[in-house]
C-alpha cells in the first residue's frame, strides 16, 4: 500500500515539525529471488552503503520487498538520516545548541539498521518463497513515489510471474509486446533509477542474457526514467 506523507520515524517527525522535511526520498526495492549467497549479500551492503554516503540532512530512506504488495511487512525501514535543525559552527566542535553526540550516535544506527534489515531480505526463507514479478514491482514504484525520487531496485533482472519466465529471445519479444500493447510500462518520469545486483557472470545463454539486459533497457527508456544505472555494484 502507498505510503503516502506519513512520518516516517522521530527525525522525519522533528524536521517536519519546523518545516525542514527534505523533498529528497530514496525508495530501495530488494528483490529477495536474487540470492541469499554471501557475495549476493555483499552485492546490496555495499550498494546500501554507497546510498547512505550520498545522503543530505533529513532525507529519507524506505525499503520494502520488491513484489509482495506492499502490505503489513514488507517495508522493513523507513527514516530520516538524523541531522541538526540549525547547524553552526560551533555544532561542529560540540559546543552549539545541537546534541551532536546524540545525532551521530542516531546516524551511526540508521546505517547499521539500513543494512542488517535489508540484507535480512536476502535470507534463505525469503528466498525460497521470492517470485520475481518485477514489472508490477515497478508499476507499483511508480504509484508509491513522488517527481524527484531516486528508486534503487535490488535484482538479478529475472522477471518471473505466473504467465511468462522469459529466458530466449522469442520470450522476452512477447513479454515487451504485451505490456506496450496493455498500458503496462510503468510510468516513472522525472525519477531516478539505479538497478544494481547480481548478474550471470558464466551464463550458458548469452543470447538469453543480452535479450533480457536489451528488454530492460527499452522498458526503461519507454518508462520515462530520467536517471538510469545498471552495472553489479552501485
């Protein structure tokens, strides 16, 4: 379900109060059929990490799991990144109005929960019970975030639902097709996309793996996405 304007935790709530709730939202989608391997795992720490670096004062961070409705559950986090309201220079050294012990402790735990919740997606059972239905994944990205979001999507890039697995050419030709030809290109203009993940790096298919990779890259361009990244790390 969308998550709408809701306050995310206690420093969504505080920057809210004064008027300084960031425009900036980060929607992270975590596709648990990409593996649970402990590189696999690796893989999203990393990527996590890298999206944690990049973040201003009071932006905010949701994950949920990727194809499953978003119901009671699957959003696993959802914060601000700790900030003072009003820093100044005497902040920095610690003799300013700001608790700033009290924030970079708060910090220190937003990036160590971002990334022990998120891998926790990746775990055996989650695996096991993971379909892949990433074009209704995207579809529902679409509706959940704002003009301006940066969408990360966590996956292998299979897409598998109870109709269509396509691995050939042929597959992913008729897949493409059917969602031109029945409205289904997710709408994500204006927002940023970055696809990170793991890929086949020994595939016996390279015909099979280039279609997927070309069917992606024309759903993306259909789609309207301003940003678009895909490589295995991120």
């Amino acid at each position: 379900m969308p998550l709408g304007n809701a306050y995310a935790d206690k420093w969504c709530e505080i920057a809210s109060a004064v008027d300084k709730i960031t425009e900036v939202h980060h929607f992270v989608f975590v596709d648990s059929a990409a593996g649970s391997s402990k590189a696999i795992k690796l893989k999203l720490a990393e990527g996590l990490l890298t999206i944690f670096e990049s973040l201003e004062s009071f932006d905010r961070v949701t994950v949920t799991l990727a194809n499953n409705e978003y119901s009671s559950g699957s959003t696993i986090f959802d914060r601000c990144l700790p900030a003072c309201l009003d820093p100044t220079l005497f902040d920095k050294f610690g003799f300013g109005d700001c608790d700033t012990m009290r924030v970079r402790k708060a910090k220190h735990d937003f990036k160590n929960n971002l990334v022990a919740r998120s891998v926790s997606l990746l775990s055996k059972e989650q695996t096991a019970l993971a379909k892949s239905d990433l074009i209704s994944t995207l579809g529902s990205a679409s509706k959940m975030t704002a003009p301006g979001a940066s969408i990360a999507l966590f996956s292998d890039l299979q897409q598998k639902d109870k109709n269509l697995e396509p691995e050939t050419i042929a597959g992913y030709d008729e897949l493409f097709f059917s969602l031109v030809q029945n409205d289904r290109v997710p709408d994500l203009r204006s927002r940023k996309l970055v696809v990170f993940g793991h890929f086949p790096e020994h595939a016996k298919d390279l015909a099979g793996l280039k279609a997927r990779r070309e069917f992606w890259d024309d759903l993306f361009f259909l789609s309207g996405v301003t940003v678009v990244s895909i490589g295995q790390s991120y």
